[in-house]
C-alpha cells in the first residue's frame, strides 16, 4: 500500500534521507520510529507529496506520491508533526471547510466526527488561534480520521496529549487497524508503537538500521526500571540471570532489562520485598541501545 | 478551480477590497464633482504655481477641457496606477506566500485537491477581485457623471478608460501573484513584488519630467496606459489589451508551474 524505492532527499550538511527502502502492506501498521531530527519528517513530507525527492519513487496504493497527491489524500488521513491553521478561523468552521474542500459533507460523515469530537473531548466553540496546544493536536487529529480513510499518515500523532487522551489514541488506532486500515506512524516514543504496530522501522540519521516486527525488535529493547526495596536484594540473582544495574543509594536501584526477558526479572525480584517499582521514561537511543550506539554509527 | 477555497478567499479578503472600492470611488466622486464645465482655467492657474517638472511627473502638463479628459488627467493619471498597486502588492502576498509561510497551505493540501488547482483558484480570485474593483469604479463614473453633468461623459471612452486600467491591473497582480507563488517567504515575496512595482512607478515619473529621461518610460509597464492617449483616441485598445492579457497569462502560467514543483516548507 505504502512503499518507497531508494528515496533519498539530501538537505544542506549531512541532514536529509538516505536511500530509504520500506514497505507497508495494506492493513498493516508500520512503526516508523527514530530520534528528533533522524528524517521521519522529511519522509513523510515525500510521501504527502510536499516534497520530491532527488532520487528514487515514493508511492501509496500505486500512486506516485507527487503528481497524484490529489488522488492519494482522497485515501488518506495525514496528522502533520505541526499543524498551523488559518488565522481567524474557528474551530467549527474549520472542519466544515476542510470537509467542503474533500467534497464530502454526508450525514454519516458528520457522525463520524462528531463521534471523534466527544471522543477527544475537543472543544469546538472559538477561535483555532486561542486553543491551547493539545486541542490544536486533537483538531488535527479529528481533521485526519473524520472522512475514514484507508491510509493513516500520522507523524508524532500524540504530540502535546496528555497520557489519557495518548490512550484514547492508542484505542482509536487499534480499532482502525482492526478495520483493516493501513497505518504509518513516526514517533520517537517506542510506547506508542508498542501497542499498536505490527512492524516497526528504525531510522538513525536518514538511514534505516533495523526493520523488523514488533516481537523481534522488542528484543532488542532495553527497558529501565526504577525499584526500591524493603531490604538488601540479593545481586547475585540478578547478576546471574544477567540484569545490569546502577545502585543510586543502599535500596534504590536502577535495573535495565531487555525487553523480551521482563518475565525473568519479575521471577526474579519476587524473591526480594519491592516497595517501588516504575519504569523509567527513556529515549530512543537509551531503549535501543544496540542501534544508536557510537559502535553502531561506524559498523 | 475549487468553490469553497474561492468562497474563503472571498470571506478572507472582502474588506480589503472593500477598503480600495470605497476609496477609489470615493476619489472619483470627488474628481468629477470638482469638474467645472466652464473650463479648466481655475485648475491650470493652479498648476502653473507648481513646478514644471512636478506637473509633468505627475502627467498633468496637458489638461483635456472635456469631463472625460479631465477624469483621464486626474483619475487615470497617477492615481491609477498607485491605489491598484498597493491593493494587488496586499492581495499577492496574502493569497499564496501568506499561507506557505506561516504553515497553513498544509491543510489545503491535505485534501484531495491538487497544487495547481489550489493555485489556480487563488489566481481567478485575484483577477475576480480586480475587475469587481473596476466594475464599480465603472459605475460610480457613470452615476456620478450623470447626476452632476448628464451627458457630458464620453461613456464609451469612459469604457475604454476602465478597460485598459483594469487589464493593466490585472498585470500588476500578477507580477505579485507570480513572486508570491515563486518565494516561499512573505518577506522575499513582498520585496519582489513591490520592489519592481515601485520601480516601474518610478521610472514612469521620472521619464515624464525630462527628455534626457524619458527613454526610462520604455522599461516601465505603466507607461503602456497612457490615459491621455486613449482620451483622444490614439492609442491602439486592441493593441494594449492583448499586450497586457499575454503578460498576464504568461505570469499567471509560469507562477502556477513554479508553485506545481516546489518544494514546500508546510
């Protein structure tokens, strides 16, 4: 449904896309994930059409993604990193007119967004320009999904939600996805993919360094997690089943695992008394460790 | 061409091309009303206290004693081509560079509706919104003429007066629709267009005042409308209008197939 052939945009310096090669299935859900500034953008702003790129060819659903853009966004919903709306305009206006614009304004479409609009709880009365953030993000949102569309273009999606609107988001994509949508999501939160995506490509620096599905690369993840304990735990468990760790105080520690052996470490530290356990928020480069590494960039 | 992007255009950009009807019919108004049918006299004692190279630059050294030539002398002097300019400089900028840069022409193409449809309707508003201008400027004429001194208007000449301004308009507009389709910075978009607009102003004052700079006339659009010339029937009207109609599809052309393949920032 979604593939690129060597798609390669060069900006000034190093920055830019290299050569990307993927390909998503129609139904499936693609987790396109990296660090700020790794070219996720930059991709999608190929496939939307935006840009085109030096070499190689973009397309969705067979459509060369810059002269049939037109013919593409009739299929598809795009949640832009940023939106920027027209001054001026409200809210309700707005979705009238992007639905004016896609030529269809039904009575079944408007049900659909207004579902999505109680769903996100987004407020529809005054202004764009005076909403806050994360109601700009919901717009964008319900702008993206309010016409049902086969392909999902959605990058940073959850940006600015808080962690009950970001699981709202996570039912809706699974409830698309069960409809038989095809997804693309770039996010440089390994969680959103997590639950949700069925295949997950990994970019470093305009590259990708691993493509691969969800089970495998959680394998590859290492997950931190912060745990206090009542007393002394016993090390030497932990250093033979192959947990490191950094002890920040005599029961405070910190303990990485992979991410595939979390059920091991569970057994584990049901030996010990846990009085605190969270898991740690992480970046890109700390969960995946074995790609985004100083070795990696020179193997 | 697409109706609801058209429609906001409308909506987005109504009071300002209200602002320029009701202060150029304004100005007509009070130009036919100060025309006194006994003569011109009055008004070349007036002028004779200036500087001679002012009148000219301000191409008022020949005074046609007729109320059409007086609204040619007038009107269509230098005032035609200054209040158009800056409405087109204004409007060029705000119907395509305007949105690239802040961000906003992203949602626009996130419906299914092509570039060069996209840009297309925002270059029929331009050349919609100059001749609804001119269409009133055409009427006030009219009426006023008719109310202060019936038939005294040479409405044909008249007609010929509002085509030709209203093409060299549509001229202007899309020297800056095309910089505005071209730059994807209002900054560069602005400067460009004004920029070669206050230029062409320029040299056509300039070629008036003097024989040694008149061959500046030659570089400037604006000297291709000569209102005196039309008022006493030596300019060829079919001549110009094509001349302008050709500029302007070729500007209108080249700033949609810039736009068509350009990278853009949203």
């Amino acid at each position: 449904m979604i593939e690129t052939r060597d798609i390669t945009l060069k900006y000034s310096g190093s920055k830019g896309i290299f050569d990307l090669n993927f390909k998503v299935e129609k139904g499936e859900a693609f987790g396109y994930i990296g660090p700020k500034g790794a070219g996720k953008t930059s991709t999608i702003r190929v496939l939307m059409g935006l840009s085109h790129s030096s070499k190689g060819l973009a397309t969705i659903n067979g459509l060369n993604c810059f002269n049939k853009a037109a013919a593409i966004q009739k299929i598809t919903g795009y949640i832009p990193e940023q939106t920027s709306f027209f001054d001026g305009m409200r809210v309700k206006e707005y979705l009238n007119f992007i639905s004016r614009m896609r030529g269809s304004s039904g009575s079944k479409k408007t049900e659909l967004r207004d579902s999505l609009i109680e769903r996100f709880e987004l407020e529809t009365r005054g202004k764009i320009e005076n909403l806050s953030n994360d109601m700009k993000q919901k717009l964008a949102i319900v702008t993206a999904f309010m016409h049902d569309p086969e392909v999902l273009i959605l990058d940073e999606p959850t940006n600015g939600l808080d962690p009950l609107m970001q699981s709202r988001f996570v039912d809706l994509i699974i409830e698309e996805k069960r409809q038989g949508k095809t997804i693309l999501m770039a996010t440089h939160m390994f969680e959103n993919v997590e639950r949700t995506c069925d295949r997950v490509g990994i970019l470093k620096e305009g590259r990708i360094v691993a493509q691969d599905d969800i089970i495998q690369v959680k394998s590859a993840e290492i997950k931190s997690y912060f745990v206090r304990f009542e007393d002394h735990p016993n090390l030497e468990q932990l250093k033979k089943y192959g947990f490191g760790y950094k002890q920040f105080s005599e029961k405070d520690y910190e303990i990485l695992c992979q991410g595939d052996r979390i059920d091991a470490l569970v057994k584990v530290l049901s030996h010990e008394k846990v009085l605190v356990f969270n898991s740690n928020t992480q970046t890109l480069e700390e969960i995946f460790q074995k790609y985004y590494s100083k070795e990696a960039i020179n193997a | 061409m697409s109706i609801p992007l058209f429609l906001k255009d409308i909506k987005d950009n109504i009071f300002l091309l209200l602002i320029f009807v009701f202060l150029m019919s304004l100005y007509l108004g009070v130009i036919i009303y100060m025309y006194d049918p006994n003569g011109v006299g009055a008004l070349v004692d007036m002028l004779s206290l200036l500087p001679v190279a002012l009148v000219k630059a301000m191409r008022l050294s020949t005074i046609d004693s007729g109320l059409t030539g007086f609204i040619g002398s007038l009107f269509y002097g230098i005032i035609i081509y200054l209040f158009p300019m800056v409405y087109c400089i204004i409007l060029g900028n705000r119907l395509v560079a305007k949105w690239v840069n802040d961000g906003s022409f992203a949602c626009l193409l996130t419906t299914p509706n092509s570039r060069v449809k996209i840009i297309v309707t925002q270059g029929i508003y331009m050349v919609f919104s100059i001749i609804v201008l001119f269409s009133v400027l055409f009427l006030v004429g009219l009426a006023v003429s008719g109310y202060c001194f019936p038939g005294t208007l040479d409405k044909s000449v008249f007609f010929e007066l509002n085509l030709c301004a209203c093409l060299l308009t549509i001229t202007v507009g899309m020297i800056c629709f095309f910089f505005s389709c071209l730059f994807n910075d209002t900054t560069l978009s602005l400067g460009f267009g004004a920029g070669i607009l206050i230029i062409f102003f320029l040299f056509t004052i300039l070629s008036g005042i003097s024989d040694l700079t008149a061959f500046l006339g030659k570089y400037s659009l604006y000297n291709a409308f000569n209102s005196l010339a039309i008022v006493k029937g030596e300019a060829n009207i079919v001549t110009i209008c094509v001349g302008f109609l050709t500029i302007s599809l070729l500007l209108f052309a080249a700033g949609v197939g810039a736009f068509g393949i350009k990278r853009l920032p949203v």
